[in-house]
C-alpha cells in the first residue's frame, strides 16, 4: 500500500503529470506514491519525469484500460 495515492483516473493532460508533481512535494524521502489513471500518454510521462527526478519507479500495473504507477521519492 502506498503512503499517497494519486487518482488521475479519466483526467488528461496535463493534469495526471501535475497531480503527481503535487503528490512528490508533499512526499517525504522514502514514501511511496501509487498514481492510478487511464490517459495514455501519461502512463508514458510519469516515469519519464519520474526518472528526471531521480525517483525509483517501483512498478507499472495496467487491467482493463486503468493502469497504476508505483513510485518511491
């Protein structure tokens, strides 16, 4: 279980990648923030920025359309 969920479902950019930017601050070293939605370039974009951050991408699910990002700060 991730320490912030961000929930993007539905939204497209650029809210997903702005929500996750938000959800990164507010972050502690360490914590752990799951981003759910369905855009798909956005599935694309969070790891990229994920990486340009230096976080650790944790893992990237997809079922039915919906996919989830997994991120460590």
């Amino acid at each position: 279980m991730a320490d912030l969920t961000v929930d993007c479902v539905n939204q497209t950019c650029p809210i997903p990648l702005v929500e996750t930017r938000k959800a990164i601050i507010a972050a502690k070293k360490g914590q752990t923030i799951e981003i759910i939605g369905t855009h798909p370039a956005s599935k694309k974009e969070i790891p990229m920025a994920a990486e340009a951050m230096k976080l650790k991408l944790l893992k990237i699910t997809e079922n039915n359309g919906v996919w989830h990002i997994t991120l460590q700060k």
